[in-house]
C-alpha cells in the first residue's frame, strides 16, 4: 500500500480529522468494519457507545458543548433506524450532526440480505436536513465537505451519508485539501438603517431572542441597556440578556400572562428564533405592533413578520448596536416587570410542587460556567422556567423533537467536548430506562458527571394531562429498579441524600469524582 492509497472508509476518517474533527460515537460492524481502519491511525478518538442512539445523543451533546459538528458512525439498516431519534432531535434544535452509514451496494435484484432496508435513504432522509449514497471516493468526499460547509454557512442540521460496503474497503486517494470559506448571510446596510429607526421611534420596544442569537448576547445585552427595550428569551436562548436587567421577562413566553405584555409593545424584534409551539404553546405570539424577524432560515422568515431580515443574529446585533440608539428614560416598568416575574414563578411552583426546592439549590451549589444536559421530565420542565443563566449556549434539552433518555448520552458527549468544565445530566426515572446503558460509558471514560435522577415513580407529566383531560391514569407506573444498587452495578457512584443540603453537597462531590455519580432524589426528600 502505497502513503497515499487506502480503502476509502480510512481516507474518510483522514480527512475528517484534517478538516477538525477529534471524536467519533458509534459501534462498529460487519457493514462498517472499513470505517474503522483508518480511526487511530488518523488520531481521531473513538466513544464505543452501547447503543446507536446513545451514539448518536452524544454526538448531539459534544455539538451543543463544544460548537464543533458531532461525527456519529453506524450500520446499515438497524444501526440507521436506532440513530433516527437523535437524528430528528438534532433536526429540530438546529446542531450540527453528521452520520456516516455504511449502505447494501445492491437491494433492488437481490433480496435477503443482512441489514436490508426498502429504502434506508429516504428513511432517514425523514428526519434530517438530507440524506445521500455516495458511489465514489470523490462524491464521498464533496458530501462530507459540502456538509461541514452548511453547517457553518446556512442553520446547522444533521446530514446523513451513506457509502457502499464494497467501496468503503476498495482504495482510493486521499480527500483534496479544499479552502472552503464560511460566512452566515449577513443583512444589509439599509436593514439596519431600517431597524435602527424603528427602534428609535418605538414607545415600548421589544426584544424576543432564540437559541439562534446565542452568539451575539454581548451586542444584545448592549443595546438593551442603551434603548431601554424590554425582551423576553426563549428557553433556548437563556442566558443571552443579562439577569439583572430590570426589563428583562425571562423564558415566560409560554405564560398566558405574556400575551397581554407582548400586546403592548409597539415594535417586537424576534432575533434567532422560530416562535415554534414549543416556545409558545400557543397558536399565536399576541403581538399587536410591527414585528421584525431576523432570522438565517428563510423559511422561517416566510412565516408571519411584517419586516424579514435574512442575517445572522449577532452580526444584526453587532450593527444595531453601532446605531447607538439611546433612551434614558423607558415606558417599560421595571416593578411590572418584576411583578409578572414573580406571579410565573408562583404559577411554576403551582403547577409542579415541590420540585422548585430541589432547581434553586442545585443552581446554588454549582459554577457558573456549568453545562446542563436535561430531559424530558418534570424536574427540567420547571428547571428550563426559572434558572437564570448568566452567560448562553449552556443549557442543553430536546426542545422540539422532545425525546426521552436524551440527557445521559448527551451529558456524556457534552463531557467529553469540555474536558474539566463542569457538566450535568438531569432526568426523571422513566427517560432514564431508555438510555440508562450509556452509563457504562461514563464509567469506562472515568467521567466525572453528576446525574440528577428526579424519582416520582410515574410518568407524572403524563398522568396529570390525563387527569385535566378526565382520563383515567393508565400506562403511567412502571417497576422501577433500585437505581442506586443499578448505578454502583455498573461501577458508578451512588447517593440519596435525605436534604437539601445534603443535595448540595452530593453535586459538588460529583464534580470532582473520578467517575460519574448518580445523585437519587425523590419527592420525599426533606427540606
């Protein structure tokens, strides 16, 4: 073998580290075997994940974490299928995820074969932003550019390539050194200009801020302190605005008193984000001025703004703030402001007691800069309402796609992305069976991971939407194993701690543990 011919599955793992990449998930298989010729010797590391949705959350995770596009390999056939949910979570919270399959060479003659799907293509191609074989070296590798391209000029979602088993083992050359420059659309002078003066002419301004703006908040906290404007952040975007800022509303736009305060601004500025129904959960924004979208998603553009702006978010900031619009006085109050803040943290409480205790000390007892990793329970719902974050980009959950058994591989993943920074897994005990094997992976990486598991024995989310809808409560209680004896099992670190304090104090051990440590709380948990 010559330096530069090798079967192409290696090249492709050559040419993933020179372009970036340092960690691949996945399992390896008799499909995807040439896949993993090329792994160490390319110096990329290797997360054995048992299971390929596990693999595919922490790839989700290390993107969330670190910026940086998450590599996943897997099969043919089940491999694809196992990796879909993650796929269609990462689809739907805009992160980077590129998913490399292997694929039959032959399906429509030959029929039987191993792993053999109608149509694994188009199956996942259901459930990211697309979906292609590749049946040479050369499309292999334009694919693989043209998706670390998108990811960084247009809004980054998952990509799936798959390559024949027969060509990943054939050789071929290396990938081309490319200079491929990335930029996100930036919108124009006149644009700014034009909402410069909206802003200066506005009585109530307002600002709404996604998960898309997360980059510009220093440019957002700026021009919120200089226009006096009032803003709300979606759960996405917290973080961005400054908590101490007195006009600020929190993430309670999903609050039915939100309607009435965004009713009364007269110019609304919703920066990165999609309004989506999981922002919202409910048909309408309620916003009764000219609303401004600015947005790198044309299509969300198309939905209902009176004024579209196809740029990316900070640098729409950046520029706003060069405007140097100015107020000393606002028509905003702060004691309003802070009144409607404490009525939705009442109604928080109110509607899932008990758990607010639990959120506020956590928040206490760790670092700034940690990373949440949450999941589709309780414990995050109230969490993602009332935790104030001072900096963005660093709490993590399945926002859109809402997937159980997302925050233990992601957390994983997230870890592995930040290295010593603090990180956190918190889940309830039902999305905890769906993933709880990854936890072996935690231990055998020697993480050093926290993981809140809130234990209500039921699918309490789910058994209080059957009582207000006056159903029964069936199919909410399942048998639940000693998740402490479960977690020592797999050679974790276990606690249940009896009071908050003790909570307090279990978090902070966790962070410095030589592997992941399972923090078990219930609702009997004293105060």
């Amino acid at each position: 073998m010559s330096d530069t011919q090798r079967p192409l599955g290696a090249q492709i793992s050559h040419m993933l580290h020179a372009r970036g990449v340092d960690t691949i998930f996945g399992i390896p298989g008799v499909h995807n075997v040439e896949m993993y010729r090329g792994i160490e010797e390319a110096g990329i590391t290797h997360v054995l994940a048992r299971h390929e949705q596990g693999a595919g959350f922490m790839a989700d995770g290390y993107a969330r974490a670190t910026g940086k596009p998450g590599v996943a390999y897997v099969i043919t056939g089940p491999g694809v299928c196992n990796i879909m949910t993650p796929m269609g979570q990462a689809y739907s919270d805009s992160v980077p995820m590129l998913v490399l399959s292997s694929c039959l060479d032959e399906t429509a003659s030959r029929k039987g074969q191993l792993h053999q799907m109608r149509d694994q293509e188009a199956a996942a191609a259901t459930v990211c932003d697309w979906s292609h074989t590749a049946r040479t070296a050369d499309a292999a590798y334009q694919l693989v550019d043209r998706a670390l391209l998108e990811f960084s000029t247009t809004r980054p979602r998952p990509k799936h390539i798959q390559v024949p088993i027969n060509l990943l083992g054939a050789m071929a050359g290396p990938a081309p050194v490319t200079a491929n420059s990335a930029y996100l659309p930036k919108c124009s002078g006149a644009e700014i200009e034009m909402a410069a003066q909206l802003l200066a002419s506005a009585r109530k301004p307002m600002f709404i801020f996604g998960g898309g703006a997360c980059a510009g908040h220093l440019a957002a906290r700026e021009v919120l302190a200089a226009s006096k404007a009032a803003s709300f952040c979606t759960f996405a975007g917290r973080g961005i605005v400054d908590a101490n800022d007195p006009l600020f509303y929190g993430a309670g736009l999903a609050k039915e008193g939100s309607v009435a305060v965004i009713a009364e601004a007269d110019v609304v500025f919703a920066i990165g984000t999609e309004l989506a129904e999981v922002d919202l959960w409910r048909d309408a924004l309620g916003h009764t001025g000219t609303l401004v979208r600015v947005d790198i998603d044309p299509s969300i553009l198309a939905d209902t703004a009176q004024t579209c702006i196809l740029s990316d978010a900070q640098y729409f900031m950046e520029e706003l703030a060069k405007a140097q619009i100015n107020r000393d006085t606002s028509s905003w109050r702060a004691k309003d402001v802070a009144a409607s803040r404490a009525i939705w943290r009442a109604e928080t409480d109110a509607a899932r007691p008990g758990i607010l205790p639990f959120i506020d000390a956590m928040k206490q007892a760790l670092p700034a800069d940690t990373s949440y990793f949450s999941d589709m329970t309780q414990i995050a719902y109230v969490a993602k309402e009332v935790v104030e974050m001072d900096r963005p980009g660093h709490w993590h959950h399945p926002f859109g796609f809402g997937t159980l058994g997302y925050a233990l591989p992601a957390a994983i993943g997230g870890k592995i992305g930040v290295g010593n920074r603090p990180v956190v897994a918190i889940m309830g005990d039902y999305g905890f069976h769906y993933t709880m094997q990854e936890l072996g992976v935690a231990v055998e990486l020697g993480l050093s991971l926290p993981i809140i598991l809130w234990d209500n024995g039921k699918l309490k989310e789910i058994e209080d939407s059957m009582v207000r809808s006056q159903i029964a409560p069936n199919a909410v209680i399942a048998q639940n194993p000693d998740f402490c004896a479960l977690a020592r099992a797999f050679g974790a670190g276990a606690v249940e701690p009896a009071t908050i304090a003790e909570f307090q104090q279990a978090l902070k051990d966790a962070l410095t543990a030589d592997g992941p440590t399972m923090i078990y709380l219930t609702p009997k948990c004293a105060v």
